[in-house]
C-alpha cells in the first residue's frame, strides 16, 4: 500500500437528496443556549461552551423525550479538530459541523444521523455543510453516510509521513473542501489506500 487513511470527509449540499429516517419516538434537536447543559455533556467547563458560541458557533443538542442524549457543533467561520490543532475557514454559506458525540447509553439508535439532519433543517442559511470522522472511527461514518452525506475526499499519510487529500465524488466539491485547506491533492485508486474498514 502507498498510503494510509487517517481521516474521510463529507459534504450536503441544499437540494441534495435527503435519505428519509424512520420515525424515532420522542426525538427532537434544536440549538441549546444553556451552558451549564453543554458543560456537563462536554465535561468542560462554562466559560469553554461560551468561547465557542462567541466564536459563531451553534450548539445543538438532541433528546429522546426528556433527556439530552447527543450533541454536536455547527460552525459558520471556522471549524476543527482542537485537540489535533487543525482548523479550517469556512467561506460564507458553508457550514462546518464538528465535535459531535451519542451518549454511551444513548449509541446504536440512529440519533446521529437525525441530529445531522435536523440541522440541516435548522440552519436555513447554509447552502453546504462539511464533516469529517478519523478513518477508525466506523460509527461516525455509518451515521454520516446516513444522514445523507456524500464522500469528497480522504486524508492519507504516505511513507515519507507526508499528509495528502486524495479526492472522491464531484471534483468541484472535492477541491473546494475547506478540511483540505493546506494540503496537497493527489490521485490514489483505493487499492492504493489502507483502510481501517472496508468501504460499505
């Protein structure tokens, strides 16, 4: 193999199609403006939760009946991977959707994907919205490609250590990918590519 996978990204566009979910009883998701909530989700502190907020980002959080049960991030300037310190511009009309987590008890449901969607719904003036998941992490990219995202590029690392986007799907979405933003674009068949899972 000549490469290594380290991470898979996704983009929706507005009049993509959108997969219909089966109903799930007693979902709901909206934007959450209680930091204490989203302290004690995040295990982080308050003052955390209103830098990121400050920093044009929305949180959402999704519930089955009363019970908060998942929560991810819709970013409008920029977005990341924080601990890994990547961090991406987003041009306007792009959304960036990013540290999103199920809670333990609450995983193997299909909340993902409806929290994905609901904000599709919700944040009316995107015309695009961006996700990505480290190449191991399978059940972000069970729930992602539910929602009804398409593929547009992967993150490899080559033998040199080098990190290179290799590019899926439409060429136009592939290189306007703003998680690509720095790397450099080379052409790669999948046979070329190890991956940490089979592709469905």
């Amino acid at each position: 193999m000549l490469y290594r996978e380290l991470a898979c990204h996704y983009t929706w566009w507005r009049g993509d199609p959108l997969p219909a979910l089966s109903p799930l009883a007693g979902f709901r998701a909206s934007p959450c403006a209680d930091l204490a909530l989203l302290a004690r989700l995040h295990g982080m502190g308050e003052d955390e939760m209103a830098q990121r907020i400050a920093d044009a980002n929305h949180p959402y959080v999704a519930w089955l009946g009363d019970e908060p049960v998942a929560y991810g991030w819709a970013a409008t300037v920029w977005f990341g991977v924080l601990d890994a310190g990547l961090h991406w511009d987003l041009e306007p009309g792009e959304c960036g959707l990013w540290d999103f987590a199920t809670l333990p008890a609450w995983r193997g449901r299909g909340v993902y994907p409806r929290l994905l969607q609901a904000i599709f719904e919700q944040e009316a003036e995107a015309r695009s919205f961006w996700i990505g998941h480290l190449g191991e992490n399978t059940a972000s990219r069970r729930g992602i490609r539910a929602a009804g995202f398409q593929m547009i590029g992967l993150t490899v690392i080559n033998a040199a250590g080098a990190w290179l986007e290799v590019p899926r799907g439409p060429e136009g979405r592939a290189y306007a990918n703003p998680m690509a933003q720095g790397l450099p674009f080379t052409d790669a068949d999948d046979e070329e590519i190890l991956f940490y899972a089979a592709e469905d």
